[in-house]
C-alpha cells in the first residue's frame, strides 16, 4: 500500500485491485472494530482529563502544605475562615469561569460586586432632601436585581454588535463603573463610603414589616456557630476515614490488573470472611478503647481488613491479567514485606525506648528534611520525565534510587555520629537506621515490581506512601517541639502526597488494552468508595471542636455563614448547567469554535449575552452578601478583584482561550487563592508576600493543567 | 432508484468572472455522484450552490423534481441537503456524543429543570455511529481526540441522523492518509446503502472511482463531462480530469528528466 499518497495529487494511476484492497482493508478495520492503537483510558485517566482533578491535588498540596505550617489550618476554626473568604470569591469565580468557558472575558466583573451593593444600598436609603429612594428591601432587591440583568446585557450585546474583544467592551464598562461608584455615591450621600443597609429598618415611613432588614438579613448573613458543635471522636473519624479511604483507593488500583473470571474462587471468599470479622473485631476494640495511640492502630487495622476484605472480593470473582504477566513475583512481596516491617520496628523502637525524652529523635530526623525533600522532588521529577517515553528496558531508576539513597545515607550517618554519645543518640540512630532500611527496601520492592507490571509498582508505591503517612503522624504525635513538628510533619506528608500522585501517574499512563475496561468497573466502585471514606473523615475533621480544642483556647470565632452555602449551591448549579443541559453544551460549543456552533445552529449570539448576564447576577449577589455582611460598602469595593476571579477560574483547569472548563474547578481554585490568602498570615509570614505566592500557584496550575490534559489526551488517542 | 437532484447546465457568474459553466449531472437515492476537478476547477462554487451557499444564476436545479433556488444554508438542510465541509463544524474539546447533537440536544425535565438526556443522546450516538461501521468505545472522548477518518463519520453520521437526503462531502479524504481514506470511502458506501444520494468531491481519481456510480468531470470551470460508471474507467477519469493531453505531456517531460 506505498502506491497512492492521496493529497499529493499524485499520477500514478492506481489498478482496480488496489482500490479494492483498500475498501477491503477498510472493511476489516470496520469489522475487527477497534483499531490495535486506541487504547483503553482506564478509571483514573479518564479523571485525569478532567479540568478540575489538576486543581484538586493542587489544593491538597497547598492545603497539607499550610496545614504544616499554620497551626489554625486543617481545623474548624482555620476551614471556616478559608470558606468564609473564599465564598465571595468563589461564586464569582463559578460565573466568570462559565464566561471564559464561552470564549469571552468580563473585566467589570469586580467593579460590578461593589456597584449593585451600592445600588441596593442607595434604593433603600433614606436621606431626605439629598437623595435615595428609601425603599423597602422587598422592592429595592429586586430593583437592584434588574439593574444587574441590564447591566450584563449591556455589556453582552456591546460585545456581539461590535465584534470587539470582549477584553476592551468590559474594561470601558469597569472604568464606566468606577466612576459612577465613586460619582454617585459623592453626588447622593456625599460621601465615597456607603452605608449603611440597616438603616431600612430605621425608615420612618415603613412600618418594621414591610422594611424588609429581618427578613433579608438571614438569608444573605446567617451564621451557623460551629463553635457549638463538639465531637471528641473527630480525630479517630477523620484517620479511620483516611486509612481505610487510602486502602480501599490501593484496592482500586489492584483491582485494576484483574479480569472477570467465570470460575469463583472459594479462597477468595475465606479471605474476604476473615477481613470482614478482622474489621468486625477492629471497631469492638476501638470502642472499648481510648486514647490516640490505640485509635491509630485500630485505624491501621480497620485499613488492613478493608483490604483484606477486597481483595478477597476480587481474588473469589476475578482472576489476573493474561498470562505470564502476574502481578506479583515472590521477591516482590518479600523486599515490600521486609520494608513495612522494618519501618515499623523503626517506629516501635522510638516509641519503646524513648517515651519522655525523644527530642533528639525527632531533631534528627527533622536534620534529614532536606535530603528527604530532594529524594521527593528528584523521583517525582524523574518519574515525570519518564512518562515521556516507554522504554522501560535500560531503567536508569536503579541506578538513580541507589545514589540518592547512598546520599541520603551519607548525610544521615554523618549526622548521627554527632549524637553518637548519648542515649538519646544511640535510639534516633535505630530509629533512623530501621526508617531509612524500610524505605530503601519498598523502594526495591517498587522496582521489582515495575518489572513485572506497572500496576504492580503503583501498589507498592501506594503502601509506602501510606507508611510514610503513618510516620508522619507518629512523629505529629510524639514531638513538643512545635517548630520541629509543623516542620517534619510537612515534610513526610509532602513527600508522601508526592509519591501518592507519582504512582498514580506511572500507573495509570501506561498503555493499556481493550478488555482491561472490564477490570475498570469494580476498581472505580472501590475508588469512589475509597474517596467517600476520606471524604467523610475530612469533612468530620474540618467542622468538628474538640473539647481539648476548646480548653486550649482554640475558641477564637471561627462561625460558618450563609456565603458558603450560597458558594455551595452555586457551584452545584453551574456545574450542572454545564455538564447536563443544552445551555452547557452551547457554552462549550462557543467557546471552542463559535463558527461551527452557529453553522449548526446554536444561537451563539444569544449564548454569550445570557453568559455576560449570568456574571452580574453573581455579582449582583455577591453584591448583597457583602452589603448585609459589612453594612457600609465602600465606593471602591470590589474593584481589581476581576483577576482575582479569572485567576481562580484558570487555577481550576478552563482554559483562557474557551471551551474547555469546569465551573467545579473554578470553586476548588477560589479555595487554593483563599488559602493563600488565609495561610500566608496565619504561618505568620509577611503576608507582603501573598501576590508572589499566588502568582507561583498560577503558572504551576496552568502548566499542570497543561501537562495533564496533553498527557490525558495523547494516551487517549 | 428516485432521482433527488437534477441538475442541467448550470452556472455561476461573478461580474465578468465564469466561476461554472454548462454542468449538468444528476443525483440518485442510493448512488454516490462524484465530482472530480483540479484545484481551481469549479468545485468549491458547485457545492456551494447545491447548499444553498450560492445561488445559480444559469440552468435549472431541480429537487426531487421542482425547480428550487436555496436562499441560504439552513433552507437547504430543512429540503434534507446536508453539506460536511473539511472543518466539519467540530467543536474539538467536546465530547462525540456533544458535537453529535450539538443545537439539537434531546431534552427532558420540566422548564426552567430541563436537562439533555445523556443517555439517549450518547447511546444514539453509539447506535448511529455503529450503522456507519464504526465502533466508538467511549462516546465521551472529545472529537479532538478522533482519527480524521473517525471526525469525518461523526459528520456523516450526524447528518444522516438528522434527515438528510443527499449528502455532500467537500474532499473528505484530502487531508487523510491512505488507510483512513479506506476507512472514509467505505463510510460514503454505507450511507449510499442507506438510500442517501451522496455527492462526494474530490481531486483524486484513485478514490472516486471504486465508490461512485456516477462521474461529473470539472476543469477550468466547464463540466468536462458526466459519465455513468460503465461509460468510463479509471485511466480515462484521471486522464479527463487533468485535461488529457496536458497529462501525457507532463508524463513524457517527467520521464525524460529521469
């Protein structure tokens, strides 16, 4: 089939047998199906070529990350105040990430949140001679509500008219904007601060009903004192959630390299009988039990019986991948064996020796920080550069892995030596020493493994991973030294979140077959119940006080308001838009290629108008949140916030060029912003340096963003 | 066979300017009429007056009979002609079921909660696909991520699912490689086997000929003639379409250059 290049306008006159062999070739493609080539996107790939999932392990990066450093971070009182700025925010981000889905940007976006507040605030004002209408909140939010559909239509149809860029038609209507703010609010109240909202209650020719401030005032500023809400068994929820959610998510990936089998298997089902009474046992004991430590354990344990309990599952209803390539080779489970156990001598070791005084353990492994960090940052380097090609065949990974391992070894002996002398040295060397051999030896166990099967790899990966967030907490509960604990606590969780998102990446990139989607379905059963498990255990975490919390003073007011749960249904329902109705479909077809939407017939006109609408109305609401919230707004309020909106919009994976987007993603980028905004403070840094942070956190997302979606795709093809 | 579009010496002026002259063919339900021309040879202004792009401003186009003069697009594709351009009015990002349906989502739900129904539009969209002959696994992989052959059965398949009569296909295979034109050819077979008159352009008398039932030549915008496919073989389409004697001279410099 050399004879024809079609395109090329070629002479040479092709026989009829050629052209047959050509239909003939296209016949057998047609009846064989799938061409060898496509390959199959498995349950993780196929999250990863979402917008959002960048933004998401972005978040729970810059999120541990905080939560290292800040002590008010990864509890209620800090949650509550992250929420709290990033409710504004965020709803506003949802609109503007709908619009730039479309294709179209809106500068005035910002300025619009202060002008409709001020506009609502005006209506109901009272002051006589100088103006304001003195309206009551029934009529005046309404009022202000049309000002804000006229608004995006304006700014709408200016940009469809014209066919300017919407960049230059909405920066005229933020300067239009501005000046109206601030030349209103000098010509009416003569005053550039405007206020106050309440003061409709305090009209004299309302009677109190219909005034409206009651009745407004909660649904725009309630407040749900979570103060209140006492749970002392928040911990244990929120670490069983996260170790059995982490199991049942390495369940998934096993699960994985399995095939339906039609022949059960009885074994499987004694093993899923025993994890079943394990777990059964497990939750006895933990309810007869108090204290940390045996509610760590009792976690862990549960966490083992989950799995055990699953894999039982799959071994009775599955069976592995073809033959010849099993999961597992013996040398595998021994090297990982080998490493969970000497980790966890390690970690008894220090515990048994050392109860009262382990400061100089923990200092020393708080010296090995930077090595560890290193080691991290090089494997997930290296492990990036590798999915770049498939040539598994001369793996340099050993070769890397044992410098940097001899490295680390290096430093850490050179370290130890200084503490040789006492006894406390002598216990942080053991410690160290089994720590280190632990790693070491999963990470053998890893290679091992990666011989035999990728999926293979990213199960040992997953479980030292989960080693290393159990060292990370051992040593969160063993220290006093809070600078040392926020320090290493960091520093292991970091490294573990790195080599959880490494495995997933290795595993999940590689090229995979046709019927590994019947492997897929279970594995995504178990993957989202593995993510419910940890949801779960977050959300008891985050909202919950203990009363240990309370008596150390952790009782600053910290209350959940209305904004959120606004936030909350907004995303939803944009989300929802986007994703499941013909409005959602004409947004993305817009944005993506607004000459082929209208040839079809997508009104793309009308589209964008009602997008530009759909952002004043969120501004318009933000608008109201704040009036009610602060009660006086200023004339510059809001104004410069719009890039704070496209920023968080870009963070959460739509593209700045359109059609490609989540209004989901768009919320989780408000979140890393207002975290940024909250945790910056709250480490007690100068919070001067806020803008750097956030400008770092924008081109990391975007190139992650990038990064994921040509991976995603291109293994997709 | 009924014949959908007739077609007699038909052509296109602008000012002075003769876009196309003299063209006469006819369409059938169920055949496959191919147009072949050079660049520059009329073929662009010949669809667009079949879609209803253009408007003819010599001879009669009939359809399914009558004289019709379409005054835009949209006129024609209600008449059920239905033109895939080579930008196949994709969006890329979007998923196949999506660009399947894209401005014609079926809908449930009570307004304002009405939502499109995924799983029709993504089954129909499979089912649809699969009469082409083409198996899409997943029909949430963005269209950006299909094989040209695969985009082009998406078009086709849309617009046979949405009521088409006669098909026009502006060089589907131009941009391919030799495998996926295979692939493209057999999908013109299937929806000419679907009772579809199809008007298939292209500049490449290799792939015309073993689908098409029908031939109207275009040089220099002057119909160089319609054949029926017994009436002609492929050395002598090729020879046509690129003017005959000019080809044999060209042959004859090249040969002499080696």
């Amino acid at each position: 089939m050399t004879d024809s290049v079609p395109g090329t306008g070629d002479m040479v006159v092709i026989d009829e047998a050629t052209a047959a062999e050509i239909a003939a070739e296209a016949e057998e493609t047609a009846v064989t199906g799938a061409d060898e080539r496509l390959a199959y996107r498995g349950v993780f790939q196929r999250l990863l070529i979402r917008p959002e999932v960048g933004a998401i392990i972005g978040a729970a990066a810059v999120w541990a990350f905080f939560w290292s450093v800040a002590d008010t971070f990864g509890v209620a009182t800090g949650f509550a105040s992250v929420l709290d700025v990033s409710a504004t925010l965020g709803i506003m981000a949802v609109a503007v990430s709908l619009l730039m889905i479309g294709g179209e940007f809106d500068l005035s976006s910002g300025a619009a949140t202060g002008a409709l507040g001020i506009v609502t605030i005006l209506l109901v004002k009272d002051i006589g001679e100088l103006g304001g209408a003195g309206l009551s909140l029934h009529i005046a939010i309404p009022l202000s509500l049309i000002v804000a559909l006229g608004l995006g239509f304006f700014n709408g149809v200016m940009v469809e008219k014209t066919g300017l860029p919407s960049f230059i038609v909405t920066l005229a209507t933020f300067f239009i904007l501005r000046g109206f703010k601030l030349g209103f609010s000098k010509l009416i109240i003569d005053n550039i601060s405007v206020g106050r909202i309440d003061e409709a209650a305090a009209n004299a020719e309302l009677d109190k009903g219909s005034r409206g401030y009651e009745f407004w005032k909660p649904v725009f500023d309630g407040v749900w004192a979570r103060n209140d809400h006492i749970l002392d068994s928040r911990d244990t929820i929120w670490l069983v959630g996260f170790l059995v959610g982490g199991s049942l998510l390495a369940a998934a990936i096993y699960e994985m390299n399995f095939r339906s089998n039609d022949k059960r298997n009885p074994m499987g089902l004694i093993v899923m009988a025993a994890g079943i009474a394990g777990a059964i046992a497990t939750i006895l004991y933990m309810h007869n039990s108090d204290g940390r430590s045996a509610n760590v354990l009792a976690a862990a344990l549960l966490a083992v019986a989950a799995l055990a309990s699953f894999g039982g599952l799959a071994l009775w209803r599955y069976k592995r991948q073809a033959p010849g390539s099993t999961l597992f080779s013996n040398e595998t489970l021994v090297w990982a064996i080998a490493g969970v156990v000497a980790l966890n001598i390690g970690i008894f070791l220090a515990g048994w020796l050392g109860v009262e005084s382990q400061e100089s353990v923990l200092d020393l492994v708080g010296g090995l920080r930077w090595p560890l960090v290193l080691l991290g940052a090089a494997a997930g380097a290296y492990q990036v550069w590798r999915t770049q090609g498939s040539n598994f065949a001369n793996d340099p990974f050993r070769i890397g892995a044992t410098v940097a391992a001899i490295a680390a070894s290096v430093a850490f002996a050179v370290y130890a030596f200084m503490f040789m002398t006492t006894e406390q040295g002598l216990r942080a060397i053991l410690f160290g020493l089994f720590v280190l051999a632990g790693l070491l030896l999963l990470a053998m166990a890893a290679y091992k493994a990666g011989r035999v099967s990728p999926v293979a790899r990213g199960l040992v990966l997953s479980v030292t991973a989960l080693m290393g967030l159990r060292l990370a907490w051992f040593v969160q509960g063993q220290s006093r030294s809070t600078k040392f604990r926020t320090e290493a606590f960091s520093v292991i969780l970091l490294t573990a979140l790195m080599l959880l998102v490494w495995a997933l990446v290795s595993t999940f990139f590689e090229t995979r077959r046709e019927d590994d989607a019947r492997a897929a379905s279970l594995s995504g059963l178990l993957a989202r119940g593995g993510l419910l498990a940890i949801g779960i255990g977050l959300i008891a975490r985050l909202l919950f006080t203990t009363t240990d919390e309370q008596a150390a003073g952790q009782t600053n007011p910290a209350n959940f308001r209305m904004s959120v749960l606004w936030f909350i249904g907004i995303t939803i329902f944009a989300t929802w838009l986007l994703g499941s109705t013909k409005f959602g479909s004409w947004i993305f077809a817009v944005g993506g290629n607004k000459q082929a939407a209208r040839q079809i017939g997508v009104p793309a006109a009308r589209t964008k108008t009602q997008l530009f609408m759909i952002v004043s109305v969120a501004a318009w609401l933000v608008g109201l949140l704040l009036a009610f919230r602060l009660n006086t707004l200023q004339s510059g309020t809001g104004n410069g916030l719009e890039f704070e909106y496209i920023i968080a919009a870009v963070v959460g994976g739509t593209l700045l060029t359109g059609g490609y987007g989540s209004a989901f993603g768009a919320a989780i980028g408000a979140l890393i912003i207002a975290m940024s905004k909250q945790g910056i403070p709250g480490a007690r840094w100068n919070s001067d340096w806020r803008f750097a942070f956030l400008g770092i956190i924008l081109l990391s997302a975007v190139i992650a963003n990038n990064f994921i979606k040509t991976k995603a795709e291109a293994a997709g093809r | 066979m009924s014949t959908l579009i007739e077609l007699e010496d038909i052509g296109k002026f602008y000012g002075n300017i003769i876009a196309l002259q003299g063209v006469t063919t006819s369409v059938n339900a169920g055949e496959v009429t191919c147009v072949l021309g050079d660049n520059g040879a009329g073929k662009s202004t010949f669809i667009k007056i079949l879609a209803g792009v253009h408007q003819h401003d010599a001879g009669d186009f009939r359809f399914e009979g009558e004289s019709v003069k379409f005054n835009s697009p949209r006129e024609a594709l209600n008449k059920g002609i239905a033109a895939v351009y080579q930008d196949l009015a994709m969006v890329p990002l979007m998923s196949v079921w999506r660009n399947f349906f894209l401005g014609a989502e079926p809908s449930k739900g009570v307004w304002p909660f009405r939502w499109v129904d995924k799983k029709v539009a993504s089954e129909t969209a499979k089912a649809e696909m699969a009469k082409m002959g083409i198996d899409i696994r997943d029909t949430e992989q963005p269209v950006g991520t299909l094989s040209g052959g695969e985009r082009q059965s998406v078009a086709i398949a849309r617009a046979v699912y949405f009521g088409a009569k006669v098909l026009i296909l502006d060089e589907p295979t131009s941009a391919l490689g030799v495998r996926q034109s295979g692939v493209v050819l057999k999908y013109i077979l299937a929806a000419a086997e679907r009772g579809l008159g199809v008007i298939f352009i292209t500049h490449n008398p290799a792939h015309a000929y073993p689908v098409g039932d029908r031939f109207l030549i275009l040089n220099r915008g002057k119909s160089m003639g319609n054949f029926a496919k017994d009436e002609i073989t492929q050395a002598e389409l090729t020879q046509k379409m690129s003017g005959g004697a000019e080809l044999e001279q060209l042959q004859h410099e090249l040969s002499q250059g080696r």
